[in-house]
C-alpha cells in the first residue's frame, strides 16, 4: 500500500493503480462502489496513464482489449481528499458519489468530458 494522503505528491506521472492503492481511496470506492468495485478496479489497473492536476490527480485506464466502450477514470481532489470515479462497461456509465453537487468543478469537467465522448 501507498500509505494516506500524504503520499499525494508521489502520484505525478502515476498510473491510475498506484493512486488506487492509497489506502484511503482503496477503503472508500470499495465502500461506495460495492459489487461494481471488482469491474471498476479491474479497468482501472487497465492500459493508462494518470498525472497531478492543478487540484489533484486525474487517472484513466481502460481494457485495452475494448478501450473504446470499457473504460475508467480516478479523480482524486486534494483540498478535500475527495475520491471520484467515473466507469464505463458493457454500454453503461456509472459515476461515483452519484450526486453530482458533491463534485468539485475540476472533476465535473472530467465526468462531463468523458459524458460527451
């Protein structure tokens, strides 16, 4: 494991996976994602790359096998030490937390990047 949030700073030019094994973000998509954790964590440790932003990190991978439909995306906020993802399998996109007023604007513009696609 990657330790907490202290290990931010180690995510530039990280892959998604690496900021997946962050203990807190680890314990918290498995919490709020549930039965869909499996398919999320199996796209996310996918064919990607990921990098700091200018409010935290942003990952996407995808199974590279069907990278255009089966796909995912980490958001990680520092300010907040939000978690943030966005998946797509089998024709569907899914977001996590579900409500979009507990996005912070630089994640909205990811959710609503990867929407329009």
């Amino acid at each position: 494991s990657q330790g907490g949030w202290e290990a931010f700073d180690r995510l530039a030019g990280a892959h998604p996976a690496e900021a997946l094994a962050v203990v807190p973000v680890l314990e918290r998509l498995q919490a709020g994602l549930g039965a869909e954790f499996p398919t999320y964590a199996g796209l996310i440790g996918g064919l990607g790359s990921g990098d700091l932003t200018a409010e935290g990190y942003l990952g996407r991978a995808c199974d590279k096998l069907v990278c255009e439909t089966d796909w995912a995306v980490l958001y990680l906020h520092r300010a907040t030490e939000g978690v943030f993802a966005v998946w797509q399998s089998g024709g569907a996109q899914r977001h996590w937390p579900e409500d979009r007023a507990l996005w912070p604007a630089e994640a909205l513009a990811v959710l609503d990047g990867d929407a329009a696609e």
